[in-house]
C-alpha cells in the first residue's frame, strides 16, 4: 500500500468520524452512574470487565459507599466482598477507597476537573480521565481510548502504536478537535457490533472501502497492552 499523507489520513479520519456519528450519533455510556464521583468509580471498576458486570455491582457498592466521604472510610475487605465477581476485584477495591482518600484529602470531597489531578488517584489513567472530564464535567482534553478504540485504529491504520496510551497521541493529530468527543462511545459500540475482535464483519462493515484491513483485519492489529 502506497505512503498515505497527512492531509489524506486526516481526511480519512474525518470521514470515519462522519459515518461513525450516522450509525451512533447520541450514544450514550453503558454503565450506570449519577454524578462525577460514582463515574470514576464505575470507570475504574471497568477496566477489563465488562461494563454489564460493573452495573451488577455498583448498585450495592453505591448503596453503601454512596460519597467520597463514605467510601474513604470504607474497609477495603468489605469493598472487595461487594464487587469481587468483577475481574481484578482486589486491586480495584484497594484502589476505590485510596481514590476516595485522596478525592477528600486533597480535592475537599470534590473530583477535580483537570487531567493532571485526576491521574494522580489511584487506578486512574488518561483513558479514565478522559471519560470523566467529557461526561462529567464537559470537557474534551483528548479521546479515551480503550481496547475497542485502539483496535479499531490500529485496523485503519490510523496509528500503528504499540499501546492505546500511544495510539491517543496519534489520533488526537490526525482527528479533529471538534469531533474527538464522541469518538469513544461511538467506536466502543462499532467494535462490540462489527469490528469485533475475533470474527469481525468486514463484509458488511460501513467503513470497508476507507479501510485499509478490510478482509485481512488481524493483519493490522497486533495489540501489545490492555490499556
């Protein structure tokens, strides 16, 4: 395949933008949370687990531990009970009550509305960050890119970084500021419903004449990290 240039993969990208907002303009996030704090907490928790599995364990967790308050003097033992059919439960209930610690210590029980802050709890990455800033607080300072993101980008050749930390720089210089809001929601649901993993649908893929993997899509996807 010839060498693509910028102005083109930036031209591409807008149009996979453009079709991406045709099938799932308005889309909206799957897990469940009512304000900024239960947000990143839910966030946290979904890493590696499916966001059906979070939504069976928050209402409980919630219930329980429904403040930053609340959950900073929670026993990390009686947090893992709760959420221990989740992958990773141990890890994550260490890390919930450590992120409520700081959210008190710190930022007077409010979640703080910067990147830099916000990666600094415990369990948060610029994946996590991300999705809090847009949903929570309305603020775009990059594109969260999880598994389904960067698999989708690696196959449109949109980036051939080794991790998803790296693909985001890729894609923020080769999409448009004004459309990376919507890109994780709407990418999550392409990935579940067609550029799935194992068995994607290339051929009836709506992005298969501007893909560069259609037909051939593990060619292109060789993912190095989970984050």
């Amino acid at each position: 395949m010839a060498r693509e240039s910028k102005r083109a993969k930036r031209e591409r990208a807008r149009e996979v933008c453009r079709r991406m907002g045709e099938l799932y303009g308005g889309a909206q996030s799957a897990l469940d949370y009512t304000d900024a704090f239960s947000l990143v907490i839910c966030v946290l928790l979904s890493a590696q687990t499916t966001d059906a599995a979070v939504n069976k364990v928050t209402p409980e967790l919630f219930r329980r531990w429904p403040t930053p308050e609340a959950m900073a003097a929670a026993d990390v033992a009686e947090v893992g009970e709760v959420i221990r059919t989740i992958g990773f439960w141990r890890a994550k209930a260490q890390h919930c009550v450590e992120t409520a610690q700081m959210i008190v210590a710190d930022y007077g029980g409010e979640v703080p509305r910067t990147m830099e802050e916000l990666t600094r709890l415990p369990g948060v990455g610029r994946k996590t960050a991300n999705i809090v800033l847009n949903k929570a607080f309305g603020i775009v300072d990059g594109i969260a890119v999880d598994t389904h993101v960067y698999r989708i980008a690696t196959r449109l050749r949109l980036t051939s970084a080794p991790t998803p930390h790296a693909a985001e720089r890729d894609l923020l210089d080769v999409i448009d500021r004004n459309l990376w809001e919507n890109v994780n929601e709407e990418w999550i649901h392409f990935g579940r419903e067609t550029c799935t993993a194992q068995r994607p649908t290339c051929d009836a893929c709506p992005l298969a004449d501007i893909c560069p993997s259609a037909g051939r899509p593990n060619r292109w996807f060789k993912p190095k990290a989970k984050r």
